[in-house]
C-alpha cells in the first residue's frame, strides 16, 4: 500500500521561504510529484523526481530522500499568488496508480 | 489552459440518478486518468485507461464505470448517485501514462447531488 503525510496548513510571509514537507510509505517506489492547487481550480504540475537530490526550477525546488521516505518542496520569494494547496504524490512501483497527500493549504500573508 | 477539456462544467442532479462526465485529453496524449476530490477525501485516483484499453484502477465504486473511446476521449459514468458523491471530478491527460509523464488536469466537473 501507499501512504503519504504532508502537513495541513502552514502560514508564510510574502518574500520569504517556506517548506513543506512530505513523507511517504510506498513499496516500490517510482517517483514523487508535487502539484499546486488554488481554490476550486485543477492541480498543476510543480516538480517530479524520482532521483536522490535536489531539482531546482526557478522560484520552486523540491528534494528527493529514498532511503528516508522524505521529500520537501521549497518556495522561494514568496508571492501572495503563491497561496494555494500544495499536492504531495508518489507511484508505487509495479502499478500505475499514483496516491495523492491531502494537500498543504499555503496561506501567504503581507 | 492545460489543453484537457472537460464538460459539463457544473452538474446538479438528484440521488438515484444517473450522469455522464466527458473528457477529451491533450491533442498527442494516449492515457486518461480520473479522480474524485472532496473535501473530506483529498484527490482520489478512481481509474486510468491507455489507448483504449482500462491500465489501471483506483477506489472507483461499482456504480462508477468509465471508458475511452477511439478517438481518445473519455467519460466516466456515475449511477444510483447518492448523496457523497458530490464532489469534484478532474480528467488528466498524459503521453503515455507511465509515472514519469506528467499529468495535465481539466478544469473539473463540479457535482453536485440533491
């Protein structure tokens, strides 16, 4: 089975850093993505690794740890835009069924 | 705009009903993938389909069932509709389906069951 834990909400300021953590238990793992979500609208994609290690995509990096069942996204500069649900997911390895967290709500404030 | 469509936009029915949500993927994707999000649930996987044929299924309720037709496009089909499955329901799109494709998501069908 697959299990995934990322905190519920987490408060920010605007320009500063924020990370939000993800844990997950999947046998057999094949890769984990992080998605973005604002409220009432489709998830968009963030990030996907599947390596050890960090990947950086402009204002956005995210962090892959096998061997601890550990990623993290990390938001740079932070935007009052950038107030949304954060999506953790992983793929189990053998199956193509992709197991969502409950999502981070991200609240930016001034 | 993410390139998947998705209608109706929003839906209201009544329990013991029966409804038909339509998706067409991203011109070049082959798979399709369906998830129900409510408030209590987060995003559940219900089903995936690659190319016509069903590759993988999720939580999806008996009274769930969904294809992919050939030209690619999608529906999911919900009957004997009870009141939680109010919800809403994403399509995504992706080339092949493997995990290491990304998925672009519709805009959703918001249900909702009186």
């Amino acid at each position: 089975g697959q299990n995934i834990d990322q905190p519920t909400e987490m408060t920010a300021t605007e320009g500063a850093i924020v990370q939000i953590n993800c844990t997950y238990q999947t046998s057999g793992f094949n890769g984990l993505f992080w998605y973005q979500q604002h409220a009432g609208e489709a998830p968009t994609f963030l990030s996907y690794n599947v390596l050890d290690g960090l990947e950086e995509k402009g204002r956005f990096s995210s962090f892959l740890s096998r061997s601890k069942g550990y990623s993290y996204l990390l938001l740079k500069e932070l935007q009052m835009k950038d107030s949304a649900s954060y999506l953790c997911a992983s793929w189990g390895g053998g199956s193509y069924i992709p197991t969502f967290g409950r999502g981070t709500s991200l609240i930016v404030h001034p | 705009d993410s390139g998947v469509t998705q209608t109706p936009k929003h839906l209201i029915t009544a329990t013991g009903q029966r409804v038909t949500l339509r998706c067409s993927p991203r011109s070049g994707d082959l798979s399709v993938y369906w998830y129900q999000q409510s408030l209590d649930q987060g995003l559940q996987f219900l089903i995936q389909y690659y190319n016509g044929e069903e590759r993988a299924k999720g939580n999806i309720l008996e009274r769930f069932s969904a294809q992919q037709f050939p030209d690619l496009h999608s529906e999911l089909n919900l009957s004997s509709l009870e009141l939680g499955d109010s919800a809403l329901y994403f399509c995504a799109s992706s080339v092949r389906g493997s995990p290491a494709d990304t998925q672009y998501f519709g805009p959703g069908t918001r249900l909702t069951v009186l």
